[in-house]
C-alpha cells in the first residue's frame, strides 16, 4: 500500500511514519528530512531552502516535486508519504506520478491535533543524529538522559524551526496550503481521520485499524 500522512505541524506524522516502517515494512519518504539532508550536505539546493525552512515557510513545489520524483522512479512500491503533498498543485503531480508508475495512493491519513498541544509537542520535540528516533522531554523522553534508546548515539539535536516564531508561520502555511488537501482526498474518496491527541500506541493502533480495512 502507498499512503499519505497528513496533518500540522508536530501531529505526529514521523513518529508515526517510524513504526510503519517496523511493522509493515513500508519506506518513508519524509521531503522534510530530504530537505535538512540538502541542507547538511551543503548542495546549492540545500543553501537556497535554509531560510525559508527556518522561517517556516513553505519551499517551492517545483524542489520538492523533483525531490519525490527522483525517489518514485528510483521504484519499489509501499510508500508512506511524510510532509508531502502540501499544497493542491503538489496533490495533482504526486497522482501523475504514481500514474505513471502503475500505482496510485491507496489511502490519506489525516492526524487530527489542536493548536495548544502541537505548539507543546514541537517545543518538546528532539530527535537522534544518527537513527532518526523523535523524542519528547515529556511525552517520550529518553530511557538514559542524553543518549538515544535505540542506537546509543549521544547526538541529540533540537531543530533550528522548532521555536514559536517559526512555529506560527508553519501553522499559517499549513491553514492556507496543506488543509484544502483534506477536501480534495474527501472527494477522491480516500481520506481517512485518526484522533492524533491520543497516546503514541493508541494513534498508531487507529492507523493499523484503518490500514487493514484497505481492500
Ligand atoms: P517537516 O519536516 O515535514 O515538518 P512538519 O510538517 O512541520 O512536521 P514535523 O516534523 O514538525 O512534525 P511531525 O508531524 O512529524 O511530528 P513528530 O512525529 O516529530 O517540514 C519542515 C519544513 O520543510 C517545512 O516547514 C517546509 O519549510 C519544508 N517542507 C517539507 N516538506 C515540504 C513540502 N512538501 N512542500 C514545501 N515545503 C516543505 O512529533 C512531534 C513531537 O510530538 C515529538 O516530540 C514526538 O515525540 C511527540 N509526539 C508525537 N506523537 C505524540 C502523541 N501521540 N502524544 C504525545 N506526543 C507525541
Ligand atoms: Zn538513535
């Protein structure tokens, strides 16, 4: 199955995007990730997208198009899409280009959070260097403080837009841009809503619940 983890900013999509890929084996294509990866490895992409990402701003759909482009014909199938599609035109390229591929988006997830608890969830929020594990000092904290549970790493970084300036404009751009797409896969007739306040386990076992009803 292919399927799209929508919601604001700090609902949880790559946590939840994490376990997917446990226990279900399906490869997560995070363009927020593809993108600080830019950024770190200094290519002239990566320069060009740093400020808008620290602002909060949206980066423009033809970088991030091209970015799902390269992954999608790399091949394989059994993609949970993290932070992408965000905006309408980015809605309609990612169908074309699944088309061509044979394949299509079998279902949308919408995580539905309030404003008060992503603005603590992201204030929160840290992640491992190395493996990728997203923390919360209070929600998910560390086992050992200071060293991450699952590969050991003491590489704990907070990221440079999770301050409440940055914070802000993700959420406007999130309402002005991405929520439409929660009409546009109602009538496609693929969405799908899960109640992302609940606990970790009991958000991930919602999903579980709606990916196996999938024909
Ligand atoms: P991106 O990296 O996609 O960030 P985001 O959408 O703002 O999402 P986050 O990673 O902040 O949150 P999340 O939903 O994954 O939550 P998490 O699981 O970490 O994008 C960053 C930037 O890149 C954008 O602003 C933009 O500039 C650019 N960009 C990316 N994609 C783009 C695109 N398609 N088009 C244009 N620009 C693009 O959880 C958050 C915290 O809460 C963690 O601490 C976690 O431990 C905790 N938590 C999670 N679930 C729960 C729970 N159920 N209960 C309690 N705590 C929880
Ligand atoms: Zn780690």
């Amino acid at each position: 199955v292919n399927i799209i983890l929508l919601g604001p900013p700090g609902a949880g999509k790559g946590t939840q995007a994490r376990r997917l890929i446990e226990e279900r084996g399906l490869v997560q294509l995070s363009t927020g990730d593809m993108l600080r990866e830019a950024r770190s490895s200094g290519t002239d992409m990566g320069k060009r997208v740093a400020e808008v990402m620290d602002r909060g701003e949206l980066v423009t759909d033809e970088i991030v198009i091209g970015l799902i482009r390269e992954r999608i014909e790399q091949g394989g199938k059994g993609f949970i899409f993290d932070g992408f599609p965000r905006t309408l035109p980015q809605a309609d390229a990612l169908e074309a280009l699944m088309a061509e591929e044979g394949q299509r988006v079998d279902a949308v997830i919408e995580m539905r959070v309030d404003d008060a608890a992503l603005v603590s969830r992201i204030s929160g929020r840290f992640t491992c260097g190395n493996c990728g594990e997203v923390y919360h000092d209070v929600t998910k904290p560390t086992k050992v403080a200071g060293t991450c549970d699952v590969c050991g790493s003491t590489d704990l970084r907070r990221r440079a837009d999770d301050n409440a300036d940055s914070l802000k404009t993700r959420l406007m751009e999130y309402y002005k841009k991405t929520s439409p797409l929660i009409g546009y896969y109602w009538c496609k007739g693929n969405l799908h809503s899960v109640d992302g306040l609940a606990e970790i386990d009991t958000v991930g076992a919602e999903m579980a619940a709606v990916l196996d009803q999938l024909p």
